[in-house]
C-alpha cells in the first residue's frame, strides 16, 4: 500500500479572496459551474446565448457585465460546428472571431485532458463550455464511481483555478419529475437526478437546474 506524507495546513497562513463573478450569482470565475437539465430543454441555446454576448462584451443582465469582449472555448459531442454551431451562433450574433473549439479530429478530448489548460492559456480565454458533461469523461472512466468522478472533477477545478477561468460543464438529468432551480448551490428535488455519481459534481462552486 502506498504511503501518502501527510500536509498539514495553518488557517492563518490562508490569505482571503473575494470569488469574481463572470454572471453573480451563477457563473464564478476560476470555478466549476453545472448547467443540468432534461434534454431538449434549452441549456445547449442558453450558453451559446451566453457565450456570444461576452464574445462582444455584452451581457444578458445587468449583473453580468465584461469589462471588454471575452475569448471562449466551446466543446460539445452533440451538434456538427459547421451544419449546427455556427448557425446558431451566428443567429444569436456572436463574434465568431472570439469563439474557439479544441481540434478533436484525431483525439477525443476528456476532462483530463492537458489540452484544456494548454487551450485556455493559448487563446486567453475566460469562459470553456463542455456540452455535454457526459461525453468528456473519458472512455476509462465509470461515472458512478464515486472516486474517478472526485478524481476528475477535482483537476478540471484546478486548471479552472489556475486559469482563472470559469468552466461550465452541460449535463443531463435522469428522466423523473421535480421542480427547476436556477442558482448556487441550492437543494432541490433536482439533487437526486443526476446521471452517475453525486460526487462528479462536489467540485462544483455553481449549479443550475434548467
């Protein structure tokens, strides 16, 4: 059995910091946020919408409001770039120039991925979109498993951190009846619908119920 040193942390030695809001009081920078939901239910149009009014500096309200327009990574498994992604972000009048999407012509990406930090650094980007959570677990990883999902979600929220980037992770709810929220951290009759482990979503500062 392996060893592991034991880190011992002083309080005191912990300098404090405010939490930045890319959207208060839903999406913060440098953390994990979920979007969960049924499918078919509009999370996919909610964050393009998203993504192209930061991607001209813009915001939906008045509490989200980007000193200048942001770079954006956007990855999904669902939809074609061409035929599907771009019409719609082209609908919601997005600067394209300023929306990006990691290559995964040859390499499927996963959650573990080195390239996502490598993206995030190399285009600037404050805001990366997986759409949906479900395709970038990795084809090794058993999602009900409570310790690869810790595992996976724990480093996706340290690149986040690193970063200073909000991540935004899509994911689908299982198909039983109960009520929708839209805020942080709050129970709900939705806690108990998520498909995989409950701990896939420990790492996350933010959820919201769509």
């Amino acid at each position: 059995m392996d060893e592991t040193n034991l880190k011992i942390i002083n309080m005191s030695d912990v300098e404090s910091k405010e939490i930045s809001w890319l959207w208060y009081p839903f999406i913060p920078y440098g953390k994990l946020t979920i979007i969960q939901g049924d499918p078919g239910e509009g999370k996919t149009t909610l964050v393009l919408n998203i993504a192209a009014v930061l991607s001209k500096g813009q915001g939906l309200d008045e509490h989200m409001k980007p000193e200048q327009p942001l770079h954006i990574i956007y990855q999904t498994a669902e939809d074609g770039l061409a035929d599907t992604v771009k019409p719609r972000l082209e609908k919601a009048q997005a600067d394209c120039n300023n929306i990006f999407v990691i290559d995964e012509t040859d390499v499927s990406l996963s959650m573990l991925d080195e390239r996502i930090e490598q993206a995030i650094l190399k285009e600037k980007a404050k805001l990366m979109i997986l759409d949906p959570i479900q395709a970038y677990l990795g084809a090794k990883m058993d999602m009900n498993r409570a310790n690869e999902a810790r595992d996976m979600t724990k480093h996706l929220g340290q690149v986040a951190e690193r970063t200073g980037c909000a991540i935004v992770l899509i994911g689908h709810m299982n198909k039983n009846a109960g009520g929708k929220v839209f805020g942080s951290r709050r129970q709900s009759p939705q806690a108990g619908r998520f498909r995989g482990s409950q701990d896939r979503y420990s790492r996350c500062r933010s959820r919201a119920f769509w």
